[in-house]
C-alpha cells in the first residue's frame, strides 16, 4: 500500500495537465506495482515514466470510445443521393489502393454497403538498443512498417458511416544472407489495440508503440476526410 501511495504522489503534479490517456497509462502502472515490486523497482519504474512524460509531451489524439477501446468511426453528410456516394467510394477505392478487384470484397447498391482491404505505410520513431562498445546504448531510430486494414461503408440517404475495424501492423523480419545461409523473410501481423495501453509493453517500446498508434491514427483519419473531400467534389469533376 506504501508503495502504490509513494507513486501516486509522484505523479500528481503532472497528471493534471494532461488528457485523460496520460492518466490510463498511469493506472496501468499503479497495477504494475501492484503486481509485486521492490521499491527499488518502483522508484526506478516511477523515474522512467516522468522522463519519457516530460520527453514526449501530450498524449496523441486518438479516437478512444467510452470503454477505452480505439474506435475508427466516421459520419459524414452529403448532397448526393446513395448511388453517386456508392460510386465515388468506388473510384476513390481505386485511386487509392490500386486494383479494385484485389481489394474489394463486397459490394452491395440496394443495401448501401460497400467492404474494402486496403493497407499503408507508416513512419515511426523509437527506442533501441544498440551502438555503445558494448551494445548496451539506447539510440532512437526511424523504421517503417505497413499497416493493414477493413473499411466498412454504410450509405443511408445522403449520409454515409465509415468503419474502420481489424487494424493490424506488419512487421516483416529476415529477406537476407546471413553468415552461412539466407536468412528467409517472415511477416507477423499485430493488432493496433496490443500497442495500447503502451505502459503493457517494456519501457523500451513505450516511445515506438505511441508513435505507431500516433501514425496510424493520423493516416485513418485523413482517408477518411480525403473520401469525403473526393465525394463532395462531384460537380467539379464534371463542371468543364
């Protein structure tokens, strides 16, 4: 009990200047602690924490619903009726993921329901281990990985309702020779929702994991906004 009152106080100062993630995140290392920790670890876990806190700065918008799950969903109005938003969602489908038919796996006109597999590319920062005389040397570095994901279209009169669920980062590891032998390359596929809340993983991937759930946040979010954009600009694309 001592140890949990110890790094309450120390926190206190600070949770209030940040948005309700901040204090998730918290909550989940008071459980830590009180999972079985010396207080040597408590003040070394505690130490940590306030640094990458003062280091990152506020906490990433990210749409979290009332359960404190992510949720990707969007509603949006239009002018036009279901078939012109039914065929803009498809040439916007195409613009942006490539081959339609590789993509796409349901449509239906009458229902107003349209289902897409797309994916992007994201860039992150983090923390690794490495570089030192003894490898022991914590350096940031940039990486890449692709993220995949489902978008479920609900067209209702003019309105259409974006979702966005099943959202996985892929990690490839291997592709090369190694000393003796190739090394062959194998992709493992993460969902979004494990990386949150970061405070599950090693402080080590506290700054790599916040900045992919950052990043993939952010390209939803302009997908999305980009699809309504592309809808609302029906009549200019036929306005010559």
């Amino acid at each position: 009990m001592k140890i949990t009152i110890f790094f309450i106080f120390l926190l206190i100062s600070i949770s209030n200047t940040y948005c309700q993630s901040w204090e998730i995140e918290e909550q989940n290392i008071n459980k830590i602690i009180q999972s079985g920790k010396t207080q040597l670890e408590v003040q070394e876990l505690v130490k940590d924490w306030r640094a990458f806190r003062a280091e990152y700065g506020e906490y990433p918008a990210l749409p979290f619903n009332d359960k404190n799950e992510l949720e990707f969903t969007f509603i949006f109005d239009n002018q036009f009726n279901k078939e012109i938003i039914y065929n803009r969602i498809l040439e916007w489908a195409a613009i942006n993921f490539g081959a339609l038919e590789a993509v796409l796996h349901y449509k239906n006109l009458e229902s107003g329901k349209i289902i897409l597999k797309g994916q992007f590319g994201i860039t992150y920062s983090g923390d690794f281990m490495g570089g030192g005389f003894w490898g022991n040397k914590i350096e940031e570095r940039t990486s890449t990985s692709n993220c995949k994901q489902t978008y479920i279209f609900t067209i209702k009169d003019n309105k259409l309702k974006i979702q966005v669920v099943d959202v996985e980062v892929v990690y490839e590891f291997g592709g090369y020779m190694g000393v003796t032998a190739y090394i062959p390359s194998e992709k493992y596929d993460t969902p979004l929702s494990n990386y949150y809340p970061i405070t599950r993983s090693n402080k080590l991937s506290w700054k790599s994991n916040l900045n992919k759930l950052d990043e993939v946040s952010k390209r939803i979010f302009s997908l999305a906004s980009d699809l309504n954009m592309y809808i609302s600009d029906f009549k200019n694309d036929y306005s010559y």
